[in-house]
C-alpha cells in the first residue's frame, strides 16, 4: 500500500505512538517517504517525547505535524478525548520531501517571511504541493498564501492552522526532530505525487449576483448602484423562514474568483463573513477587502448545505478524475464537527463515502489553508480535503 493511517485514542503519548506506528508501518511495506502526526492537546505537554519516539520509529520519513483541538483518523474525528493520528506516505518513484520553518521575522525592509526553502525557486508550480501547518498566534496566512499566489502562480498550499491552544507559545509544531511553537512548519513536495485538493466552504448563495459599485477597506458601501444594507433588505423580502433565520444565524459573502462566466455556481466563490452593518451610510463590512467592479453574492451556511456542498464537489472531483485516490488528508474547521452536525464524524465519514475507505489523517483547525479558483486563500468553517493519488 502507498498510504497508511492509524488512529490512538489511548491518553498515554508513548501506547499511542506504539499503536499507531504497529498498525500503520505493517500495511505500508516499507520505510516511508512522508509522514504527518496530528495529536489532541492531551499530548501536547509531551509532544518532544512524542516526536523523538517517531522519528526513531520512522527514521528517514519526512515528519511534519502540529496539534489540534480535536483530530481525524480514517472515518473517526475525535472530538474532546485524547487522540493520536498518524499518516504514512511511501512512493514508488522520487518524491523530494523538503521540510522547512517558515517565521516572521523584522529586516531593514520591515517585516518578512524567513526560510522559505531554496528547492522553491526551481519547483514546476503544476507539479508541486506545499503541506503547511501554522501557528494562529505568531504566523501571518494571508500575507504567506499572498506571496505564493504572486511568486509562484498554480503552486497548491494546503493545510491547516494549529488548534487547541489558547495563547502565543502554547502551540506545537512538529518538524523532523524539532517541535516549534511559533511561525508554520511545511514540507514541499515534488516529482511524483498526482494530488488533487477539494475546499468545501459549506456555503449556498441566496438571491443574486451583485456588483460592487462603491466600496472602502472592508465595507461594501453600494451593491448595483444601491446601498448594500438596501439590497440585502430587498433580497430579505423574498426568503423563506428558513433562509431568513440562517441570515439571522450567520450570514456571507461570495466573491466571483473568475468574472469571465455567464452564470456562476457553486466553487465559483471565496466565501467570507458579514461582520457588521452601517445603517448610517447602508455598508456592509465583511472579512476581506472590498473593490469596486468585483461581482459578489449572498450566501448562508447550515448543517445541511454543509454536507451537500462536501458530497457534491467530491463527487465533482472523482467524476473528472480517471484514478480513484488512494488517500487523504483533512483539514477542517473547529467550527464543524458536532458543533455543526448532529452526528459525529461527518467530514471524514464522507471522505470514505465517496472517495472509498482510503488511509485519512487530519485534524480540526483554526483556519484552513487550500486553493479556490486556482489561487490559495485561509478559510473559516470550511472542509479542505487532499486526495492523492496512487
């Protein structure tokens, strides 16, 4: 098998990295080429331990890691309990695996991105994949993922932001034999792997597209030549029940990534939140920068769509894909799970269910790193799920 997963939800670091390196490495047949460990904060307190006892276990595997408020292991999210999950990559042609530390740090030019690896400025951007996991206190996702979409165009970065820590220092890293606690630990990937990203943004848009026709910083101040609070008014008036207490539960705006469509649909967004509204002036302030000329929509959130929206771009996925992958990786927003779905294990229930019982790993994240439209962007309350390939 090219892939392995195995899942610990023993308390003890030292039984779950036993149990997890005795069910994994058997089914790979061989030392492996990559290997990502996700752990719950009960194993955060011995993540050197935890670490030191993989990298003897692994020897010349690539390892790269962090924690996470809750962690996903092949149909299973652990939620709330302690948790050990371990993936396990071995390649049959090369693969380069190149591990780096990314920190911000201040120079003469103001602030930059330090250690970016040297690989990356002769990578084919098609062919390659960056693995990242940051830490939400220390680490700038924006201004990283900004800097790769303008340096190196259709270069994919997937991944997630650690979780489950509640203050600067607090988060672990896993990086080779190191654990860090500040900047993000990622690894490129080149040569070999055929990998395909899915980013489930869970969201469905309601009334119809917009263009903005005056806009500030983060606020839409008109939509159409209308004040923006006056369009959502008008757009109110024609929803059902339903729709109008997911409005009043959380409401979102879809940016068109390409303009050059006749209708747009579902993946044609970057979703962001609605975070405010200015009666005085009819704006409305939302989680990214506004301009003028960018065509937006509404859109809401629920369990519902949530889960058809998953199914429906997997699907979408696997239909134009002749190979069935062979495993994946899911990164998952915190603010799903049981907090979104009535039943436990959701996103990586239906990884299986559509993808086929493939070794998974991943965890639950403070912000998810993926690509839509072909550019990467962070995520809240999405899924971004990475199939590889055989």
């Amino acid at each position: 098998m090219p892939f392995a997963a195995a899942l610990s939800t023993s308390p003890d670091t030292t039984q779950a990295v036993e149990e997890t390196c005795a069910q994994a490495l058997p089914r790979l047949g061989g030392p492996g080429d990559l290997a990502l460990v996700f752990f719950s904060p009960h194993h955060a307190a011995a993540a050197a331990e935890l670490t030191a006892l993989l990298h003897a276990k692994l020897g010349s595997a690539c390892l790269l890691g962090c924690q996470g408020e809750a962690i996903a292991g092949n149909g299973r999210e652990v939620e709330n309990d302690p948790a050990l999950s371990l993936w396990l990559a071995r390649w049959s042609r090369p693969v380069e695996c190149t591990p780096f530390h990314l920190t911000l740090e201040e120079t003469s030019e103001g602030h930059s991105l330090l250690g970016w690896p040297d690989d990356l400025q002769h990578a084919v951007a098609a062919e390659s994949v960056i693995v990242m996991l940051g830490d939400p206190f220390s680490f700038p996702a924006d201004a990283c993922l900004q800097q790769v979409n303008e340096d190196c165009p259709a270069l994919r970065v997937v991944g997630g932001m650690s979780s489950g820590a509640h203050a600067p220092g607090q988060a672990a890293l896993v990086l080779g034999s190191q654990v860090l606690t500040a900047g993000a630990a990622g690894v490129l990937l080149q040569g070999g792997p055929r990998i395909r990203s899915v980013v489930s943004q869970g969201c469905r848009p309601i009334g119809k597209p917009l263009v903005i026709t005056k806009a500030r910083d983060n606020l839409i101040v008109e939509l159409g030549g209308k004040p923006a609070l006056a369009q959502l008014q008008e757009l109110w008036q024609g929803l059902s029940a339903q729709d109008q207490e997911l409005v009043r539960q959380g409401l979102h705006v879809g940016r068109v990534l390409s303009e050059y469509k006749d209708g747009f649909q579902r993946g044609d967004f970057l979703v962001r939140n609605v975070i405010g509204f200015d009666r005085g002036s009819g704006a409305v302030a939302i989680t990214d920068r506004a301009r003028v000329g960018q065509t937006v929509q509404f859109h809401v959130r629920d369990a519902a769509t949530a889960d058809e929206d998953l199914h429906e771009l997997l699907q979408i996925d696997l239909s134009a894909h002749e190979q069935k992958p062979a495993g994946a990786l899911l990164f998952t927003c915190n603010g799903r799970g049981t907090r979104l779905f009535e039943t436990p294990d959701h996103d990586a229930r239906v990884v299986r269910e559509e993808a086929g019982p493939v070794p998974l790993a991943g965890f639950f994240a403070q912000g998810e790193l993926g690509p839509v439209g072909g550019q990467n962007f962070i995520h809240g309350f999405t899924a971004s799920v990475v199939l590889f390939e055989d």
